[in-house]
C-alpha cells in the first residue's frame, strides 16, 4: 500500500489523507426544486399554443438541467457584477452592477424587463413603508394622549 500523499507503485494516484477527505467537502447551493418546477411549468403553460389547461409534463433530468443551468448562471452573473462593483472601488454590490453584468455578459434583453421590475418593487416597497410609518405614529400619538394613572396626559 502507498503511504499518504506518495504515488503507488502501480502508477495510481497518491491516496488522500482519511482526515482531508472529512474536511473537504464540497458544498452545492441547490435551487429549491419546488420552486423551479413552478417556475418552468408556469413559463411553458404560458408558452404552450394550446391554449387549454392540459398539464405540462418536465422530465426529472430536465428540472435538474434547468436548475443546475440557472444556479451556474446566477453565479457567472454575480462573479461578473462583483468584478464591476470591485472596479467601482466598493465592496457592495447594487442593482446598477447587475444592470451592468447583464450588459457585459450579453444578456442586454434581460436589462429592460429587469428594469421595470425593480421600480415596480421599489414602488410597493415605498407604499409599504410608508403605511408602515403612519401606523406608527398614530399609535405614538394614542399613547402620548391617554392619561396616566394620576390623570394627567404623559
């Protein structure tokens, strides 16, 4: 047998250390596959000419390609983006940077529509917030207006 780390007589690769392959584990983010069986089955259905509401069978291996295709893409575009944000001199990525990194890495079609999605969701963000705030103070103002226990207002 071939001590750790030295190749073997026979020309096979040196054997690992049993500790290292322990530590050395490699860790894949997985979409959630509900999610992206949703996803895909929703965009064919809108996509299909039939018009009907058959159901839309997606074969087990193409729900794995779909998601493996889409987790190596939001990598490559949040490796490419944070190249942007790194010339930028900063160490946050925004939304302008992915704007870019969609530019850069040839996907300009996606730069409209995501465009329009992001000021739709600052939009109700802001409605959000701003209804949150109201409900706020109005509760202040309850508060400082109810009496205390001696009768005076707080």
């Amino acid at each position: 047998m071939a001590e750790e780390g030295t190749p073997g007589k026979s020309g096979e690769p040196p054997a690992l250390p049993a500790t290292l392959g322990k530590t050395l584990s490699v860790e894949v983010e997985e979409l959630p596959k509900a999610i992206v069986r949703r996803v895909v089955k929703d965009k064919l259905s809108k996509l299909s000419s039939g018009g009907g509401e058959e159901e839309i069978l997606v074969n087990k291996d193409a729900l794995l390609a779909f998601s493996e295709s889409t987790r190596i893409f939001i990598h490559y575009l949040s490796a490419t983006a944070n190249d942007i944000c790194k010339e930028s001199k900063r160490q946050t990525i925004n939304a302008d940077d992915v704007l870019k990194a969609l530019e850069e890495i040839d996907f300009v079609e996606f730069v409209e529509p995501l465009k329009a999605s992001l000021e739709e969701f600052r939009r109700r963000n802001e409605v959000k917030k701003s209804g949150v705030k109201g409900k706020e103070t109005v509760k202040k103002r309850k508060i400082e207006d109810t009496p205390s226990k001696n009768g005076r207002k707080e």
